[in-house]
C-alpha cells in the first residue's frame, strides 16, 4: 500500500497542464476533503470500537473531548484520559449490586447451596421437565 494520499495520486496521474485548470483544481481539493473526512470518521470510530474494552463509561463524550488530539495514536490517547480524566473510566455500582455486596444471611446461605449442587424444592418443581418423543 502506497503512502501517498488518493489526490496526491490524482495529481500525478493528470498530464502537466490540466492540474492547474480551474475545475479541476476545485475537483482535487473537494477529494482531498472527502479524504480527510473520511479518514477523520475511520479513527473516530476506532476509538469508539476500542472503548468499551477500555472501560470507557461515556465514550461519545470522551471523543468531544479528545477531538483537537491525534485519534491514530489510541494507546497514547487512552492512556492520557486515564490518567488525566479518571472518572471517565470508573465504574458505578448499581444498587443492586451494592444489596447483593451486603451479603445477607438469606443470599449466604443460597449461594452456599449453588455452590454445593443443591436445589430448594420449589426451583427443582419449576424447571422445565425434558421429555423424550
């Protein structure tokens, strides 16, 4: 893969005198916007992919954030909003998950009965029953 962009490609592959025409100036320098969009939305949405991996809580914002930065450089970029906007990346603890945390008596002693295979009656009356035909 060459490294020269798609209208430095263009430019070269045009004879002498029609690159400096007026239309097809205007023609190459709308190419070459389309590429820098193009290649604006492609890193974009690589941070985007790579946030949930990161434990990004609120990625479109992070990326309102970090829009002035170089998004092709991701490990660098993550690494600097980790350690300069930490609460980015923490993680809230549902309510439930706080109860549950708790430990109660009632939950010790239910997941010392999963742990040990065992089913109360009412569970083993409601599983499906596999039958042949």
């Amino acid at each position: 893969m060459t490294d020269k962009s798609l209208t430095d490609q263009l430019k070269a592959a045009l004879p002498q005198g029609l690159a400096t025409e007026p239309s097809v100036a205007t023609a190459l320098a709308g190419i070459q916007e389309l590429e820098q969009r193009a290649q604006t939305l492609a890193s974009q949405h690589a941070f985007l992919e790579r946030a949930p991996r990161e434990g990004l809580l609120y990625p479109a914002d992070a990326l309102k954030l970090v829009q002035g930065a170089k998004l092709g450089e991701l490990d660098a970029l993550y690494a600097e909003l980790k350690r300069d906007k930490p609460w980015l990346f923490t993680r809230r603890e549902s309510p439930a998950n706080e109860k549950l945390a708790a430990g109660t008596p009632d939950i010790d002693r239910l997941r010392q009965a999963v742990k040990r295979g065992a089913l109360s009656r009412d569970v083993q009356n409601f599983r499906p029953i596999k039958r042949a035909r």
